[in-house]
C-alpha cells in the first residue's frame, strides 16, 4: 500500500510541474541557440547586466552612507568610497561590455599564471612530483594562452554556456518524457 501511495504521489507531482520541465528545457534550448548564433551580443548583454547591478549597488551604499543611523564617520565614509567605486565600476562596464569582459578573462589568465608557479614553488620544496612540475607548467602555460587570446577565449566561453544550455535543455526534455513515459506504464 505504501508503494501505490508514493506512486500515487510521484504522479501527481509530475503533472503538475511537467509544464515547468518543458518551459524550462524550451528556454535553455532557446538561450543556447542564440548564446550559439551571437556570442558576443550574449557576452555584451551579461556585461551590461552586471554593470546595471554594480550601478544599483553603488548608488544603496552611497545612500546607505547617508541614511543608516548605525554608522560612525569611518563606516560612512567607507560606504561612500566604496559605492562611489561599484558606481563608477558598473558605469564602466555599461559603456565597454565586451571589453570589461576580456578584461575579467585576462584577469583568470593571471590567476592561473600566479596558480601555475605556486604549483611548481610548491613542488620544490618538496611537496609534489613529476606529475605536479607537468600540472604547473600547464596550469601557467594555460594562463598565458587566455591573455594571449583574450578575445577568443571570452566568445569561447560564451559559446561553451550556450552548448551547455542546449544540453541542459535536452536532457530536460529526454527526462520529461521518459519519466512521463514510465508513469503512463504504471496505469
């Protein structure tokens, strides 16, 4: 009895989200189709996003310095600065999109530059073997190849999200209907 109950239970759930599977598998399908057919509009449009939000942030803290009550004159000032800085940030972003973009691109570069020697420092004093020398070399060889290709690497990874929406959107669908399926075995 228990296990009709579940079933029972399975099932109604299931009709009643299935129609928010096939919105969602719809959208990741549609995203991915036009992540894929423009890559630098979608890598403009994030950007422009994001500096919208740093803009809107900005301008709280700086209202925040003005209105919350809490605060002494070091916290005040701080909320300035620092929405002062997220403002100008986030204007930044708005009127250079792409490049704010590649520029956040050479910046994973370096990181994996600065991660690729750690590696190798780390190796030798000791800590790692010949397999962690190879790591290194091509964690830092890798850092070099994104800021060398800085442009190519952003539109690669816009194009990567959007092959990844699209699977996501296939599977979705692949789920909805095979659990759909089984369900209507069951009856």
């Amino acid at each position: 009895m228990a296990r009709q109950a579940g079933t029972t239970e399975l099932t109604g759930f299931f009709r009643q989200t299935r129609i928010v599977w096939g919105l969602r598998a719809a959208a990741a399908l549609i995203l991915g189709i036009l992540v894929l057919v423009w890559p630098q509009s979608t890598v403009n449009v994030l950007a422009v996003i994001l500096g919208i939000y740093f803009v809107i942030l900005g301008i709280i803290r700086i209202v925040q310095g003005f209105i919350d009550k809490d605060l002494n004159g070091g916290g005040k000032a701080a909320n300035f600065i620092l929405g002062a800085v997220i403002l100008a940030a986030g204007v930044i972003v708005i009127r250079n999109p792409f490049e704010t973009a590649v520029f956040i691109v050479i910046l994973i570069g370096v990181s994996w530059i600065f991660e690729g020697v750690a590696t190798l420092i780390d190796t030798a004093r000791g800590n790692g073997s010949g397999v962690t020398i190879v790591i290194g070399i091509l964690i830092a060889l890798a850092g070099v190849l994104v800021i060398l290709f800085a442009d190519g690497v952003t539109i690669a990874y816009a194009i990567f999200f959007g092959i990844t929406l699209i699977a996501v959107g296939v599977l979705d669908l692949v789920l909805l209907i095979t659990v759909g399926r089984v369900l209507a075995a069951r009856k």
